[in-house]
C-alpha cells in the first residue's frame, strides 16, 4: 500500500496501485508519501551499511593487533639504554610509556616512543606499556633486565698537607702528604710527573711556586672529570740568623700558654721548625730534646733556659735548670 498527495488541492489517498489522477480535483500533479513495500529494503540497507562498517573497523584496528616492535640498545661503555618503538603508527608517542625500575622502584619514566636513560649502574628493569585508547595493541607488557657495570666515581682531595713548614738546614726536605675521600682506586701525580699509586711525595725543597697535585681514579684514567687538582706551596730554604735565648724562651712561654691554644699550637710548630725537634736539651734527667721539653712545658713543667749555643750550621744545644 502506497500514500499519495496531491499538489494541487493537497488530498492523500492510500492505493494498491498506481493512480493517473487525484479524486478530488483529477489533477495529475501528485506525489508518493509513503510506501510500506520499500521499507524493508531500507532497513535491510541499513543494516548491510553497519555490517560494513563493523568490517572496515576490524580492519583498521587490525584484527587480532598491531604489532609494536620495542628495540632496546645497552651500552656499558657510557652507561647508558637507549629504547625505540618501531611500527607504532598509526598511534602517538603519548600512547605508549616507558619505565625504567631499580629493585622495584622507579628510576625514570617517559610518555615517548625514543629516550635514552643514562648514568645506569646495576640491574634494571624496563618496561613498555601501550596506555592508549584502542585495547587491541599487540606490546603487551614488554618487561627485560639489563645489568650495567659499576662505574668508576670522582675523587676529591680533602687535603693537602706538608710534614714541615720551614727547612731548618739547606739539605732538609719536604714530605707532601694527600688525603682523598676514597682511595681504593687513586693515582696521584706531582708537577705532571708519573702517577704513582702512594698519596706521599718525599724530598722535595721549597720554591717560590707552588707545587700541583693532581688525583685521579685508576678505573678511568683517560677521564678528566673525574680528576682533581690542588696546589700547595713549600717555602725555598732560606738562611737566617739563629734564634736566640729569648726567642726560644718566648716560644716555649706561648706553648706553655693554655689561654690561647692556636697561639700555643703555632708557637709550638715553629719552635720545632726552626730550632729542630731533636735539638739535644741539657739540664734534665727526663729531658733530652726540645720537642720533649715543649711537650714538658705545655704540660705544666716550669724551667729556666740557661744558654743556647749554636754553630754556624745552625746545631742547637739548649741548656736548661727546672725549678
């Protein structure tokens, strides 16, 4: 059964078939409004436009999954994993996520289908996730662990220190003495000599420049930034007038001064220095040098500095009374 209408008078009639006019005004400008026979045939079109559609997405998604391919390159030589997404097209970087986890913690993690994680040391985990919206990516969890070699560390020199501050003779000698703060693979080297594996450099006179000490870790000896430097400056022998009775009493007095201990230290150094540790002391059965006697003095015993005598090579006898 099929609707009509008139476009002359406007009437609508329903018919099995075909009209040639309108009833009412027998115009024959008229018009199908509806016909029941051809609405199976559109639906049944509608229904084959989705089948098709269901099919071409299948397609598109690619059936059982796109394959992402994950190359991973290990590096030990500068520490390093590069990772990247091959055939990831067409999703975007931001849909896949890489991490990188040390004993189940995460080190690093990137929205990307390309980074490089470097500075690696020990065994890592890395993982690649597809955290997009289509489901059907075949990446799976992709989980390997990679180990990397310990890497050598910098060293720092903590100090620098020299066995004396003066040299009491022309034919004295220095010692230069390093402190690092990890030593297990130190090298040292003075002046740009030859690396040596002991932290002492013995011999040395003093000069107007200062020396250059230079540690580096034995692991990476090619790698400057791992090396450290400082200077250290040995004053040159110089010849002076011996010290006096009343120089050496005056010493001796700051030492034995426990107000100002940095006083009493600095004094008790360059006594020793200048004068001589060893400097045989006379006058006491439990004296016998003047370092034992500056020792005695700071200690609390009191004495009197009888003479000093002094040759032209500057070999001290210090003579003394206690009280």
């Amino acid at each position: 059964m099929t609707s009509y209408k008139c476009n002359g008078c406007g009437h609508q009639w329903s018919s099995e078939e075909e009209p040639f006019n309108c009833p009412e005004c027998n115009s024959t400008d008229f018009e199908v409004v509806e016909s029941k026979a051809k609405l199976p045939l559109k639906k049944i079109g509608i229904g084959v436009g989705i089948l098709v559609l269901i099919i071409l997405l299948l397609k598109i998604c690619g059936g059982g999954g796109n394959k992402v391919s994950v190359a991973a390159t290990q590096d030990n030589s500068n520490a390093t994993l590069s990772v990247v997404l091959g055939d990831y097209e067409p999703y975007k970087a931001k849909d896949f996520k890489i991490t990188l986890k040390k004993d189940g913690v995460v080190q690093d993690e990137k929205k990307s289908v390309k980074t490089t994680f470097s500075d690696l040391e020990g065994t890592y985990t890395l993982e690649v996730k597809y955290i997009g919206k289509d489901g059907n990516v075949e990446i799976g969890e992709y989980k390997r662990s990679y180990t990397f070699p310990e890497q050598p560390k910098a060293i720092t020199i903590l100090s620098v220190s020299s066995d004396r501050q003066f040299l009491p003779k022309p034919t004295d000698t220095y010692t230069i003495t390093v402190s690092v703060d990890d030593d297990a693979n130190a090298e040292y080297q003075l002046d740009g000599g030859d690396w040596q594996k002991s932290n002492k450099f013995e011999g040395l006179k003093g000069k107007n420049e200062d020396y250059v000490i230079v540690v580096r870790n034995g692991l990476a000896p090619n790698n400057t930034s791992l090396q450290d430097q400082k200077t250290k400056h040995l004053n040159p022998y110089k010849k002076a007038e011996p010290l006096t009775k009343a120089q050496i009493e005056a010493l001796l007095r700051k030492v034995a001064d426990h107000n100002d201990y940095d006083a009493s230290d600095k004094a008790y150094d360059e006594l020793l220095s200048k004068v001589g540790a060893s400097t045989p002391v006379v006058g006491a059965s439990n004296i016998s040098t003047l370092q034992q006697l500056a020792n005695a003095v700071n200690n609390g015993t009191n004495y009197t500095v009888t003479s000093v005598e002094y040759d032209s090579d500057k070999s001290y006898i210090v003579k003394i009374r206690v009280q």
